[in-house]
C-alpha cells in the first residue's frame, strides 16, 4: 500500500487544540493560528472510509489554496502560508455556525426534494416544470446548519436569523460574497470547459470583527462540476452529465451494498481500487487548476510534513 497520511498526532509548540474532521486535522496554536493539514482520508455518506487515497490531501489543498488567492480581492480570507502542499496556515476565526451552499443546477439533494414534489428548499421557491440537472434561472442560495456530531440540516435564511445563528447585517454579507464567490468560481470553471454546478462556502469572524472566508473552496470535496461540452446533449437526451467530483466514489459504494445505513459493511478497497481514485482525484486538479500535479515524496510524508510545519512556525 502507497503511503499515506491518515492520522497526524503531533505535538507543535505553543499548540493549544487539536480538532479532527473527517478529512482534515487542524492543529491551533497560541489560540490564534490554525495549522489545517490536509488528511488523505476520504468520506462518503458520513462515514469515514478505511483506507486512504494517496495524493487526496495534496489534491485538496493546493486546489484550495488556488482559489482562496484567486477570491480573495472578493473577501478576505484566512489563509497565510502552505509551507507543505497539504498543509495551510492561516488566522483563527469564530466559524458561523451555518453552511452557505449554493446551487447553479437542479441536481443532487435539491433534485431528491424536487422530484418528491417539493417546490420549496431552504425557503427557496423552485420554478415548476424543471428536470434533473436544468440551469436554475438563478443560482439559489440553500444554507444548511453546522452540526457538530450527526447530519446537516437544511435551515431558511427567516430560520437562521430567528435563532440567532447569524446577525441579520452579517447574514446580508454572506449572502453577497456567496453569490460574488460563486459567479468567479463559475467563470474560472468555464475557462476550463466546466460548469461550476454547485458549492459550499464557510465563513468566520477574525479577531477584529471582518467577515472572512474559512475553510476549503471550490474543491471536488465541497464542490460538484460538470463537463461544459456534453452538458448540453446529455440534457436535453436525458442522461446522466459526466461529473467531477467524489460523486464517483459513492456510486462505487452504492453498487457495492453501502449508503451508510445501520447493518451495511464498507466494501473493501483494494490497493487498486484507492489508486485508481487517486488518479481521478489527479485528474481533478489537473481539469479544475489548469496546472500539471507534481507528485511530491511521500515516502516518508508524515515526517515532511512535521519538518515543514516546523520550519514555518520557527519563522512567525
């Protein structure tokens, strides 16, 4: 089996907190500098698969990276450094306590509500007469909940600012640089010869009250593209439109008996099988950045990426 990182238990100097997620562990330091490491583990349907994908995390932060540089005359961000290609440094901000997803396209979760009669998402009306994967007239903004432990859950904007989770003044703002955010991640993709479909985005308050963008953006993990050139042909023809995203990994679970309900076992994932979502998650980066992916040593990587950490935190 190719290395992989898919647990980090470091000790940094001046570390305050650890967190870890499903894919990502971040490490914070004097309580006001997050070290995010990009973790090769990848999850589908809430679980946390066995094996890691090798490159996943380089993948994911690099792409990261590109756009939060690419975004950021739009919203502030919290990124500072990658001393590591799966590793991003940056401020410590107090995390809104909502998701701001928004979609371009009927498909997914929108589409399952849709094709159980709803017409109505998050708040949301959606127009009458629309099939799976048709061009919303506007993109809609459909923001979910937080949830520490457990699932998301779809919330309004009424919602959101009656409970509190988000001042009104405030919410305003994450609706504009979410459809600002959106729109760039929509034009850099047609560059590209994609369709930017749909997307998540997280913000934060930093230390002196800005609005700031956190997180990952317009990664194949957080976001769902389709191929421009077939879009068009496969709707109109009612196929299924060719995907980039980890959409592939969870039809590979669901043909092998796992959606992630009580009694189902995670099918095995051989050597192959994790190389072959490698090079698609290769393939990913190199369609989504334009850029050729240079593969670096990971031969002894968790070791590289303590080194690099390291050197960058002696520098602060």
């Amino acid at each position: 089996m190719m290395k992989t990182i898919k647990e980090t238990n470091y000790n940094f100097p001046g570390q305050t907190n650890f967190y870890k997620g499903k894919v990502r562990d971040v490490y914070t330091i004097n309580n006001n500098t997050l070290v995010m490491i990009a973790s090769d583990r990848i999850s589908a349907f809430d679980h946390v698969l066995p094996e890691g994908i090798p490159y996943k995390g380089q993948v994911l932060s690099q792409i990261a990276a590109k756009f939060l540089n690419a975004t950021s005359d739009i919203v502030p961000n919290w990124m500072e450094s990658t001393p590591d290609p799966s590793v991003t440094i940056g401020k410590r901000c107090e995390p809104f306590k909502v998701e701001m997803v928004i979609r371009g396209y009927l498909t997914g979760h929108a589409w399952r509500e849709y094709k159980s009669g709803k017409r109505m998402i998050c708040g949301v009306p959606m127009p009458d007469g629309m099939k799976e994967n048709e061009k919303f007239p506007n993109p809609i903004i459909t923001p979910t909940t937080k949830a520490d432990v457990g699932h998301d859950e779809d919330i309004s904007r009424e919602e959101i600012i009656k409970q509190g989770l988000v001042k009104e003044e405030d919410y305003i703002k994450l609706e504009k640089y979410t459809l600002s955010l959106f729109q760039r991640g929509t034009e850099i993709a047609e560059e590209k010869g994609l369709i930017l479909v749909d997307t998540k985005y997280e913000f934060g308050m930093d230390i002196n009250g800005v609005i700031t963008l956190i997180d990952e953006i317009h990664t194949p993990d957080s976001s769902r593209y389709f191929y421009l050139d077939s879009y068009a042909d496969n709707l109109s023809n009612n196929l299924p439109q060719k995907q980039l995203s980890k959409e592939f990994v969870r039809q590979w679970l669901i043909e092998n008996g796992f959606q992630g309900k009580e009694g189902e076992v995670i099918p095995e994932m051989t050597n192959e099988y994790c190389l072959s979502v490698s090079e698609r998650y290769i393939e990913l980066y190199e369609y989504i950045t334009g850029d050729k992916f240079i593969k670096e040593d990971v031969s002894d990587i968790l070791n590289r990426v303590e080194k690099n950490i390291l050197d960058y935190l002696k520098s602060l």
